[in-house]
C-alpha cells in the first residue's frame, strides 16, 4: 500500500496494484467463506493517507530502504503528499475520483473472489460499499466504474454473482441530499463516527486538548464520538434515511461504527426503522441485547448510561 501511495506516476501505482490484488482476493475469500450465506459489506479504501505513510525519521529511513528508493527522494514525496487536515483531505471516494485504479483493484478483487467461490457452490453476497460521498456525481462516477469491472469478472468467469452498491453518509451534505444519492445507491450506511466528527467539528485525534476541560465544565459529560448525539446528530440520520426511501422506497438502511453498540444510539436506530447496526466485537452483546428490548417494544431508554 505504501509503494501504492508514494507511486508518482500512473505505471508505478498500477505496478504495486498488481501484487495487492491477489492478497486482497484471498483475504475477501476467507471472509466471504466465513460469513457464507450472510451479506458481507467492504468498504472501498476510506482512511487519510496518511496513516499508511512512516513519520518518524527512523521509520523513514526503514521504508525507503525497503522500497529501493532514495531516503531524499522519499522524503521530498512525503511532504507532496503532506495534508494540513488530512480527515478533510484527499481520502475515501476522492481518492477513487482521483486514482480510479485503486478502487478499480479492490471490486475486481471482491468480484474475483465472489466469483470463484460461488462456482464451488458457496452462497455469496457482496455488498460494495463507496465512502465519504458529498456529491451524487462522486457516487454516480464511482458507481460506473465498479459496475464496469464487476461485469467484466462474471463474463470472465462465466458466472453470474449478485451484488449491490451503496455508499457511507459521513457527511452533513450527503445526509441532506440524500434523495439524490439514493439515485446510485442500492443502500446506506450511516458512518456515525465521521458524521459525529464532521457535525460538531471536532476532530478525534484533537479533541483530548479540550474536551477534560468541557467534561469539568458539564458542558459535554459524555463524548459524542462514543454516546450518539440523538439531538444533533440524530437529526442527520433521521433525514438522510427519510429522504433516501422517498426516492428508494426498500433502501436498506444501517449504521456502522462505534455508536451501532451504544444502548442509547441502538434504541434511536430502531425508532427511525434502520435495517442494522454494526460495530466492533467487544460492543456486540451490548449491542444485541438492546436491539432485542427494541424489537420486544422496549425505547432503549432503560440502557442508557
């Protein structure tokens, strides 16, 4: 990935692209084989840059000796690459936008192993899913391009495969505008996490300079990006879910991130009438178990710390 990232021209990204693929096939193998007759849904590559790149002057000179390059010439394409806000910067459906050969990889990749284990009589189903969408055009461009190589593994294959695309709403825009986007999505994921992040402006990796102070203050007894903000957040979900299903009547609809195992967020996702949530393992029996009181009538209330 890092050849991938500090890859300069066209020829060099696709070079490193090629020994991704395989890997990448394997590894949707083995989940597609675990979660058999379940959906599965990957997310195309969605984090800043950034956090694939070395920081540290020793690391630095580890990776430009690991790749054959010159330790300056690493260095001068490091501070190329250097964003001022990398969580606003050049990540998720931008970087497909920009470099359609990455996302390109990654569905041929999942198709691939789609593919290949449903002609072994596997039971597969691939939900691809495009992230960080402000615009329908991003989500409509993104779109083509993955539906252009899918179709292209089942003809080489000679093997029809069911999927589906959607997108991630982690920001305020793609939330309001979601009738439109419901146009190129077969379903939504509410990424709470950025959404959060993006909504109070507020950065994660940030906000410990501050937030001890608010806590003190009860301005903010609990941080947003762990108890789900029903009030401000909550609105953007309940919108961007109502608006998404007056254009798509059946949009599957889920949350996905560390509100999906919060008692007072689960609750409020099934008031609304989400689909689904998901989160990390640990979070799961909570999770579980409040989506139950949900659906036996319960408000979720009755969990909330």
């Amino acid at each position: 990935i890092r050849r991938m990232i500090l890859a300069d021209d066209p020829h060099s990204r696709q070079l490193a692209l090629n020994d991704i693929l395989p890997m990448q096939r394997a590894m949707f193998k083995e989940i597609f084989e675990a979660m058999e007759g379940l959906p599965v849904t990957i997310r195309l590559l969605d984090p800043p840059l950034h956090e694939f790149l070395p920081a540290r002057e020793e690391d630095i000179s580890t990776v430009a000796e690991e790749l054959g390059v010159r330790l300056e010439a690493l260095q001068a394409r490091l501070e190329q690459l250097e964003e001022s806000n990398p969580m606003l910067g050049h990540r998720g459906v931008r970087l497909g936008v920009t470099t359609p050969e990455v996302y390109r990889t990654q569905a041929r990749a999942i198709m691939e192993a789609a593919c290949e284990l449903s002609k072994e009589g596997t039971q597969v189903i691939p939900e691809i899913m495009i992230p960080l969408v402000a615009l329908p055009e991003e989500l409509a461009r993104c779109r083509d391009e993955v539906v252009e190589i899918a179709e292209a593994v089942i003809a080489e294959h000679g093997h029809q495969v069911e999927y589906s695309i959607g997108t991630m709403i982690e920001l305020p825009r793609a939330a309001l505008l979601a009738n439109e986007v419901a146009e190129h999505a077969d379903f939504f994921s509410f990424g709470t996490n950025d959404l959060t992040q993006m909504t109070y402006g507020l950065s994660r990796d940030d906000m410990g300079k501050f937030f001890p102070a608010y806590q003190r203050e009860g301005l903010m007894p609990f941080s947003p990006l762990s108890q789900f903000d029903i009030e401000g957040v909550g609105q953007l979900v309940e919108i961007g879910t109502t608006r998404g299903r007056s254009t798509k009547s059946r949009l599957k609809v889920g949350v996905c991130g560390e509100h999906g195992g919060d008692p007072k967020g689960v609750g409020f996702f099934h008031r609304i009438g989400l689909d689904y949530v998901s989160c990390s393992p640990y979070r799961v029996p909570v999770a579980r178990l409040v989506a139950a009181h949900a659906a036996l009538g319960g408000s979720g209330r009755n969990f909330e710390r």
